[in-house]
C-alpha cells in the first residue's frame, strides 16, 4: 500500500479513538454507496454524524479540510441520504469533518462540527 494511503488509515483510526473518547459511538467506516464512501457514520446522542477524515503531513497546500470539495460534499450527501432510509433513522443528520496534520511524531487533531450544510 501506498504511504498516503497508510497515513490515510492511520488518520481513520485515531478518528475513531478520538470520538469514541468523546462520547460518539460508532455505526460506521468506510460505509459505500454507490461511488460514495462515507469514512466514519457515528451517532451521539439523536445525532447521526457523517465524517469525512483528511490527514495530511503539512500544510503547505492547505489546511487538511480545505480538500473537502464540493463534489466530495453532494456524494456524501447522497450517501448519508442512503444510509438513513435503509437502517430507519429518524435522527438528526450532521456533517463534520476532523482535519489531521502529522508534525513529527505527533498528530494535531481538530473536529469541525457541522463542517457543511447541504439544502
């Protein structure tokens, strides 16, 4: 596998441990729908989370969730939409998205909260 591809799932993974410490539970990763692929579907309390995860290794070219594209943006749309009628949920939906950057050894986190509204 390729090194980005590695950091990619490292960053996945300290995702998740990072919203289980906080108090999300997990539904979700790497949940498909069509050519959709939602990285993290998490639920806190009567929210259902979509979570797009970006790691990157600086930020020469931006800050990790500046790659979060419009287009990126209407396919999760269509895939949350999804994910909802097929389990029955009748839960808030939010979209977030938790930008990491490696420094070193180390990793800097932050979670956007209601990263995007979609209408």
């Amino acid at each position: 596998m390729a090194e980005h591809n590695d950091l990619g799932k490292l960053g996945e993974k300290l995702a998740v441990e990072f919203l289980q410490k906080n108090g999300y539970s997990i539904l979700e990763t790497n949940w498909t729908f069509q050519k959709a692929e939602i990285d993290i579907i998490a639920r806190k309390e009567n929210i259902i989370a979509a979570i797009e995860v970006k790691t990157r290794t600086g930020v020469d070219f931006g800050l990790p969730q500046d790659f979060v594209k419009p287009k990126k943006i209407q396919l999760l749309v269509k895939a949350i939409n999804e994910y909802i009628v097929a389990n029955n949920f009748d839960n808030e939906v939010r979209f977030d998205i938790i930008g990491i950057q490696k420094e070193g050894n180390q990793f800097k986190m932050e979670h956007l909260e209601d990263a995007f509204y979609y209408f």
